[in-house]
C-alpha cells in the first residue's frame, strides 16, 4: 500500500475514533441529565405558581402588596406579645413570690397585660390573614396548594381561640400556675399567722376576759389584701374565701378545743332531766360570752380588714358557721327538748339572760344578710325558751296543786316540797331572776298582743304560795293520828315562817301573813302538847293518897298501879313519837324542852313523896322503871332526824313529769328542810 492510502487509513482511524469517543461523552451527559430534567419537570408547576402572578392583573399585583403589610403587621406584633409573655416565665415560677411580693405582683401584672393584648388582637391579627387569603384566592394571585395550606393554618388557629382553654393556650398555663402560688401564698400567710389560743377548762369566766386572739400582723394583712386584688382581678375570689373560712375556722375550732366543748354535742336522747346537764348549761353561758366577744369579734374585724367590700360578711359568715357557732346555739335547743320541770324554768331563764346579754353583739356580727341561717337558729331558740319558760311558769300552780293527792310524810317532818316552792318562789322573784322572767313574760305577752300587768309575777307566786298552804290543811287531815297531825301543822308552819322572814317572798307575803303563820305554830304547838303528853301527868293523880285510909299498904298499891298506868302510857307515847321529827331544831329543842317541863317537874315531885312506898318492894324495878333525869333525857332526844332519812315525803310520778325530779338533789335548790 502506497504511502498516501496509508496516510489515509490512519486520518479515517483517528477520526473514527474521536467519534466514539465524543459519542460516549455525549451519551455520560445524557446518562447525567436525566435526573436533573427529573427535577426541572418536578419543579415546573411551582414555576408556573411562581410567575403566575405575572399573568394576574395588573391592579390585583398592585394592590396584593398593601394587604399583605397589613396582615403581617398585626401579626407580627402579636408574635412580639408572645415572645415577651415566655420571657415572664422565669420570674414567675421563681421564689421572688416570698421575698418580694410586690415585685412579683408587677410581673404578674405585666402578663395579665400582655394576655389581654393577645386576647384582644391575635382575632384581629387571624381575621387579617384571612382577608389576604381570601384576596390572594379570588384574584388567583397565589397558587391553589398554597392557598389551601394558608387556610389549614388559619383554621386551626380559629379552633384554638374557640376552645376553652384558649387563655392558656395564649400562656402555655403561665397564668393559672403564677395564680395557683398566689393562692398557695396566700393560704402561707394565714396559717403561719393564725395561732389559736391555748385555753383550758378550769381557767375561770374573769380570766376569759382578758384573752384575745393575737392579731395578725400589719405588713401580713397588707400582703394578704394585695394578693386578694390579684386573684379578685383574676375572678378567683370565692377561692380565696374558701381558703380563708377553712384557716380561719379551723383556728377558733382550735382555740375552743382547749375548753372541753364535748358537751355541745349531747343530744336530746341523752337528756333525762335538765339537772342532769345544769353544769353544761352554766358553762355554755360562759363559753358562749367568751367565744362572741373575744373569737368571733376578732374574725369579724379580720375579716373586714383582710377582704372589705362585699365579700367580707359572707366570709365572716361562713367562718362563724366553721367554727361551731351553730353548736352552741343546738345545745340550747336540746335542753328545750329535755322534759318540763321547775329546775328547768330557772335554765332556761339563764339561756335567755347569756343570750339577751349578747344581743347587741349578735345583731352587729350576725346582723348582715350572709348569716340568715345564725338568725334563724337564734330566734328559733330565744322562741322556744321564752315559750318553754313560761309554759312551765304558769303550769306551777298546776302541779303544787297535783301534790294534794300525796299522802303526808309519815313522820310529820316538812315535805321536801315546801322547802322547794318557798325556795323556788323567793328566786323568782329575787334579784337575779326577776327581771328575767318579767322580761320574759312581757315578750311572750306582746306575742300574743296581750298587755303585760305590773303584778302580774306578783300574783302568780302568791296563788303558789296560796296553793301550798291549801296543801297543808289536805295532809293534815290524812293522818290517822291527830297529834301528829299537830306536829306536822307544827312543823310546816314554823318552817314557812322562818324560810321566808326577811326574804323577797316574806316582803311580798307582808307581815301580818308571818304573824299569822308564827300564831298557827304557836297553836299547834299548844294542841299537841294538850293532846299527847299534856295527858300523861293525870295518870300520877295524888287523890286517895294523901288521906288514905286503908293505911301505908293499900297506899302502896295505889300508887303502883298509878306508876304502871304512868310506864304504860309513856313507853307508848314514847316509841311512837321516836319515830317522829321535827325538822327545825330550834323548834325541836324548844318542844323537848316544853314537854319536859310538862312531864318531869310532875314525875320528881310524885316519886319524892311516894316513890318510898315501892322502892324497898320486892318488885320496886318494875314501878319505878325510870328516874327523873332518865325521863329528862329521853324526852329529849325525841324529834331527831334518823342517819339515812330524810324531813320529806316522795312527790308524784305525773305522766307530764313536772314535779316528779323535785326530790333528786334538793340541796342545791332548796332550803334545807331540817337542821341538825
């Protein structure tokens, strides 16, 4: 082959294989275009999105600018608000609450500010936004897609401002948390600042007075009212007082538990007389004075100071009931359960005196509205007591009368019930009771628009008394032996006497009704002597004697036969008068005495002169049994009280049970019937 065909298959070859070699380069770049035409085809419709706006028109593209700055705007302000309520958090949820309280109000402020903002413009921002979608949706401004996205977004943020908890979703809960430690600070400063006092039964009523409650301090009220502004502000007053009535209730509930209050908790199942709870009821009245004046004052004025406004009698109110006022007012109500007797006139008497001794208090702290449940439980009770009181009052003439149908005391002492009712009446109308009872009855009257007659009292204790003397003629005449029927008319008489000379009851009876008394006891006295032991001094009759005739024998029998008579009749007179009392003693001793001086001067003076006809006698033991001085000392020993019985007789089981308790424990409410 020639040098030029040569040279010719080499140029075709290098040019071949630049070719194939430009082929491949070509065919790598297509291997490395495909994704990127991939993702261009991707891309397109975003593209398209993009310059769509190009072929909107022209006023929707001029105008699109302006409602978006405007949207934005508010938007933007509201994020702002957002980021500076986060940036509150710390201090917040910080202890700056104990150490700087009014600084941390100040924060709490500023965020209760803040939420306002937001509460008022994140609708207005939202509302904003919804405009430009709509705007960018009916001019076509926007892509479809992004559109739709845009209005995802915007409902769920209408969702969240409809929602309930829509204010912490605006906070994350900032709010309710910085709230909740207010309350809980709250709650701190009471309790820390409440100390019941330290009380104790036995302290007595005077010290009572001078014991109050230690005040809260100053800069802690200060603190308790800044705090109340806050949550008041925040609509959390009634949690606050619920806060507050619990502490504060608890704290007197405290300071009462020292004076052993058990007792208010008797029912009236456990009530069988009112004797039976009469040291509960003394107590009461004192507990009761001190709890008002001195506890519950203190938390009216706490109350007043703390809270103010409106709210701060409810509060009072509520504290009041926590802390057991209504216990006191139950346990009167029960004893105006417990069953009608004299003694409990006299209680309830002493329920109405605390109470009405406290009415001017319970009308200022009770007065208000709030306490409408204390009111009615007050009345109800102060309505039972009076009407109580002088139901039993005026059934007294009643039951004194009921008494005549009792046999008399079988040893002719005087009934316990004389010394009761001439007792009973002398307190009535004594100092203490007087005008209590008018008062009392005056009120029941106006009642029932009756006019209330100034001797009204006066007349009632007289037709008692009258009553009771009435009785004393009725059992005088169940006696079967009429002597003691003297002695016990005696008896009864002399006790009236004495029971009411220089007494309340003796200046209303008058004098010449103690004369007359004085006089019956004299007469009685007389009658029962000429009945009984007047009698015996004829059985040493000296007729037969002093000229006898039948000589120093036949004397002799005779007066053996007057001195058997004599034995007979004495030891007979004498058993049976051992049995029997005169309570008095001075009444006593004056009756031994006057029937010693009747039997003894007689009997010494026949034993003188004719005791030597039967001493030296075989049989002188058994007729001249006694001596003088013998008799002298038995006579005087008669009319005594015997250990285990009483001056008194046993008063009637009535189905009412009025008078049936009279006899339980006397000696607290009546005069002692004898005196040893």
């Amino acid at each position: 082959m020639d040098p030029a065909s040569l040279e010719t298959l080499t140029s075709a070859r290098r040019s071949l294989r630049a070719s194939v070699d430009k082929s491949k380069s070509i065919a790598a770049a297509l291997d490395r275009a495909g994704p990127r035409l991939d993702e261009i085809h991707q891309r397109l419709p975003s593209l398209e999105a993009a310059v769509r706006p190009i072929r909107a028109a022209k006023e929707a593209l001029t105008s699109v600018g302006g409602h978006i700055d405007r949207a934005v705007g508010p938007a933007a302000a509201v994020l702002r608000v957002f980021d500076a309520v986060h940036g509150l958090e710390r201090p917040l949820l910080s202890d700056q609450i104990r150490s700087d309280l009014p600084g941390y109000l100040s924060v709490l402020k500023r965020l209760e500010e803040a939420l306002r903002f937001l509460s008022d413009n994140c609708g207005l921002a939202v509302q904003w936004l919804d405009d430009i979608v709509e705007y960018l949706e009916e001019n076509s401004v926007a892509d479809a897609r992004y559109v739709a996205e845009l209005k995802r977004s915007l409902k769920v943020l209408h969702e969240s401002q409809a929602s309930e908890d829509a204010q912490s979703r605006l906070d994350g809960g900032l709010l309710i948390a910085s709230l909740e430690r207010l309350e809980s600070e709250f709650r701190r400063l009471l309790e820390e600042n409440s100390v019941p006092l330290s009380m104790s039964p036995s302290q007595p009523s005077d010290q009572h007075r001078i014991i109050a409650p230690s005040p809260i301090p100053t800069h802690a009220i200060q603190k308790l009212f800044m705090i109340l502004e806050r949550l008041t502000a925040n609509g959390r007053l009634e949690r606050c007082v619920s806060i507050y009535v619990d502490v504060r209730s608890a704290n007197v509930r405290a300071s009462l538990k020292g004076l052993d209050l058990e007792y208010l908790e008797i029912t009236a199942a456990d009530i069988d007389v009112v004797q039976s709870v009469e040291t509960h009821i003394e107590r009461w009245g004192r507990h009761l004075e001190f709890a008002v004046k001195h506890l519950f004052e203190a938390e009216y004025k706490l109350c007043s100071d703390v809270f103010g406004g409106d709210a701060w009698s409810e509060c009072f109110a509520r504290v009041a009931a926590g802390a057991g006022i209504l216990a006191f007012l139950k346990f009167g109500m029960t004893v105006t359960e417990a069953k009608d007797d004299p003694i409990k006139l006299l209680k309830l008497l002493d329920i109405f005196t605390s109470l009405n001794k406290l009415r001017l208090d319970f009308n200022r702290l009770f007065g208000g509205k709030a306490c409408l449940e204390i009111q009615n439980f007050t009345r109800d009770l102060i309505k039972r007591v009076v009407e109580g009181a002088c139901k039993i009052f005026w059934e007294l003439l009643v039951q004194v009368e009921l008494q005549r149908q009792m046999p008399p005391p079988a040893d002719g002492a005087v009934p316990r019930l004389v010394s009761f009712v001439t007792d009973y009446c002398n307190r009535l109308i004594g100092d203490d009771y007087r005008p209590v009872l008018t008062q009392v009855l005056v009120i029941h009257r106006s009642w029932k628009h009756e006019r209330f007659q100034e001797r009204l009292l006066d007349d009632a204790v007289l037709n008692i008394v009258g009553a009771l003397e009435q009785n004393f003629e009725v059992w005088s005449k169940g006696y079967d032996d009429q002597v003691l029927s003297y002695l016990f008319m005696m008896n009864v008489h002399h006790h009236f006497y004495k029971a009411v000379k220089g007494t309340r009851l003796g200046e209303l009876l008058g004098e010449a009704w103690l004369k007359e008394h004085e006089q019956y006891k004299d007469y009685y006295v007389a009658m029962y002597l000429r009945e009984s032991w007047g009698k015996l001094p004829t059985s040493l009759s000296r007729e037969g004697l002093i000229m006898c005739s039948g000589g120093r024998a036949t004397a002799r029998d005779l007066v053996k036969k007057r001195l058997k008579e004599f034995n007979e009749k004495f030891d007979q007179m004498f058993k049976k008068q051992s049995n029997w009392v005169v309570s008095d003693r001075d009444l006593r001793e004056k009756t031994c005495q006057m029937v010693v001086q009747a039997i003894v001067p007689v009997y010494r003076s026949y034993m003188q002169n004719y005791g030597p006809l039967v001493e030296q006698d075989a049989s002188a033991a058994k007729y001249a049994k006694y001596t003088a001085q013998a008799l002298e000392k038995m006579l005087g020993s008669l009319f005594q009280l015997k250990p285990g019985r009483n001056a008194s007789f046993k008063t009637p089981r009535h189905s009412n049970g009025k008078f049936e308790n009279v006899v339980v424990n006397p000696s607290k409410y009546c005069t002692a019937p004898t005196v040893v």
